[in-house]
C-alpha cells in the first residue's frame, strides 16, 4: 500500500538526487482544464496548496479571424481584442466611425449614415441622445436591433451555483412570430467568450419551444419544453441542477429530467449573468451549444435564483436585482415614442429605450427637419460628378469642379 502526501499537477518539484536515479524528468507543457479524483471535482487554482511557473492558458479566439475590414486581431493571457484601420471602429472593427460622438452617459454611438449618429442607450437612460433618466422595474427587451445588437441586462457572478442552483422565471412575449423564433433569455458562462469546452448555463425560446441547456466541461446536457401555450399572458418557468441531474418545468407542463454526460458535475463560471441578450456584437462568440441569434423580445417580471434547498430565492446581481450594465432595455409597457415627434413625414423606432427617427427621403437630422442637399450621398437619386471632383450645390441642380486634368460636365473625359 502507498499513500500519498499530495497530489501533484504538471509536475513535481524536483531535486537533484531524483534527477540522478530517475534521468530526465519533464514536466507537462500545455492546458488542463478540469481535474477529477474518483468523484470529487478539484478546483486547479483555488484548491491548489503552492505552484510553480503556472499560467491562464492563452485565448484562442483569433484563430477564428474575427475582426472584420482589414482589423487585426491580438490576444494575451486573458484578453483579446481587434486592432481596427481607419475610419472603422467597434469591437469587430464592423462599424463605420462615429466621427463626431453626440451621445451622452455612456450610450453607443451607431452611424445611421455617413452624417446621422443613433444613440444606443445604457441602462437607466432613454431618449435621441440617451439625456433622460428612466427606472425601470420590469425590463424590456427588444431582441436584436436592425444594427446588430441585442438588448441585455449583466448582472455580477451569481456564486456558488457550482454543485446546485434552482432559477425561476416569470416572462411575457412580444406580440409577433419573431418573439418564439430563436431567442436567447439568459446565459452565463466560464470565460463568457463561447470557447469550446467552456462550462455554460444557457435558457432560450426556438421555434415556440423553451430550450434549456448546461455543460460541465464533458458535454452539453439539454431539455426542450412542449410548444408554449400561446393564449396564457404570462410564462413561469422553473429550472435547476444537482450535480449531473437536471430538470425543467414550464407553467402547467409535466417536469423534464436530463442528466449531463461525462464524469464531472461541477459548473463553474465566473463570467456575468446576461439577462435578456449579450453585449456581443456577433452570437458566433456565445457557446457551441444550442446558439440563439437573437435576444429576448418581451417583458421579463422577475428573475430568481437560489442555490441551496435551505435558502430563499432572491434577484442576481449585487445589490440583488441591480444589473452591472445594459444596453436598450426599456420599462415594459412605456413607450419612448410617445415623447418623441419625428417632422415632414419620419417614422418613430424604438428599441427598448434606444429611440430614434427614421427620415423620409430628402431629409436628416435627430427629428428629420434637415433637407439632404443635391451634393450628399445620401441624396436620391445620387450627384454624377467623378471620384476626385467636387460636387457644388446651385439653385437649380448643381455643377461640377473638376480635378487638374479632366474636364467635361461631370469631369468624366481625360
């Protein structure tokens, strides 16, 4: 029989009487993500009693290519994140820069065109340029916008959901087909980036059904509802974990069990809890298991967590029910439109709490009261002049200056 002191990971420390007996001893280069002995899950770091030359493993997301129009992408231990070229800007480098920022407290600057800006707005802010101050006690969620993003609510770390949790949700959909198509209602991962084999605890609606998924590190576990009955006004789902086992009940529907599969029963995240969306621009960044491409579309009531049978359930978050962060979430049942009068024909769009007016041709502006000149390229039908000439706006039309070496009406001839 032998027994153990410790255990050791990697490698041991070595001395150089073993070095005489045994040679070359070499240590293992490389990761290791989760480590089991018989059924006890071991935490590398936190249970670790000393180390030595041990690092975070390096982020692979850049070998992906992310970043879009020529961007170059960087990672470190940790991080990663896209070198952008001129005149693009966002965290993909997929936007068009915001040359002149007008939003305010925080808020996302979103080029609407090449002159007009659209503030998308923070948590707790509404209006043109996210200037007003709203409370919000039932959030309300808009899914995902025409410019890519989806509104969301992020929460701090919700501890101890490691071995078990048990989470209740109470929600009221959109009144339109997109609300049941492919949307996400909450997640929280690992590292938060969606790499594969990151541990994840995902909820969402596809094609009318509520999908609710979990992985531990040696597989995704999931359950799907029965089709939700649409002609209830309010949903209550109620879903939780002990250690591999699962189980999902939607309002009046029988409970469903799943187990996980491989060996370990531990969770363990240390990213946000995303409520409603992710502040990601592209969903190719959530996890690899059953993706959702757009975010909620509706009103959430209450989310609530517990993560032992002895306690209560409570709001996530620190204070409870206090999110870090959001982007266009909005007061359920208010509408930000109502304060808003786009002129000479616009069109209200609201996102959440993101507002903005949506111009008729031939004119701009926050409120739509600015006329596009002949000359601008939003102007329909567009000016001739040639690349390199200088469009002049005239009472009647307008003419054209041409570059040193061309000539003609529209500088078009050598």
């Amino acid at each position: 029989q032998i027994t153990f002191g410790s255990i050791f990971l990697g490698n041991v420390p070595v001395h150089e009487e073993v070095h005489r007996c045994a040679g070359q001893i070499y240590g293992y280069k490389g990761c290791i993500r989760d480590f089991q002995v018989n059924h006890k899950e071991l935490f590398i770091i936190d249970e670790a009693l000393a180390g030595r030359n041990v690092e975070n493993c390096n982020v692979p997301i850049c070998d992906f290519h992310p970043c879009h129009n020529g961007g170059t992408c960087t990672s470190d231990e940790e991080n990663w994140y896209c070198e952008c070229p001129k005149l693009y800007t966002g965290k993909l480098c997929q936007f068009a820069t915001c040359d002149e920022d007008p939003c305010g407290n925080g808020a996302t600057c979103f080029p609407k065109s090449r002159r007009d800006a659209v503030c998308l707005c923070p948590y707790g802010r509404s209006g043109i340029l996210c200037s007003d101050a709203i409370n919000i006690t039932q959030p309300h969620f808009s899914g995902t916008d025409v410019f890519g993003y989806t509104s969301f609510l992020a929460y701090s770390t919700i501890p101890n959901i490691t071995f078990y949790y048990e989470f209740r949700v109470k929600f009221q959909l959109a009144n339109h087909q997109s609300a049941l198509q492919d949307n996400l209602i909450f997640f929280t991962g690992q590292k938060g980036q969606g790499l594969n084999g990151d541990d994840f605890l995902e909820l969402g609606l596809r094609s009318g059904r509520v999908v609710y998924s979990y992985n531990l590190g040696s597989g995704t576990a999931t359950i799907i509802s029965k089709p939700l009955d649409l002609t209830l006004n309010v949903h209550v789902i109620y879903l939780g974990r002990n250690l591999q086992k699962g189980w999902l009940k939607v309002d009046d529907q029988n409970n469903k069990t799943v187990t996980s599969p491989g060996r370990l029963v531990g969770l363990n995240v240390f990213g946000q809890f995303y409520l409603g969306g992710y502040h990601e621009y592209t969903p190719e960044l959530l996890p690899k298991g059953p993706r959702f491409k757009n975010g909620f579309q509706g009103c959430i009531f209450e989310v609530q967590v517990r993560t032992s049978l002895n306690q209560g359930f409570k709001s996530p978050g620190t204070p409870a029910g206090h999110p870090n962060s959001g982007r266009s979430v909005g007061q359920c049942k208010d509408s930000p439109c109502s304060l808003i009068k786009c002129r000479n024909g616009g069109k209200c769009i609201e996102t959440g709490s993101t507002v903005y007016c949506n111009c008729l041709t031939g004119w701009k502006g926050a409120f739509c009261t600015e006329t596009v000149s002949v000359c601008e390229p939003e102007h329909d039908p567009p000016h001739l002049c040639q690349q390199g000439s200088t469009c002049v706006p005239l009472p009647n039309g307008y003419t054209c200056h041409c570059p040193l070496g061309t000539t003609g009406t529209y500088c078009e001839q050598g």
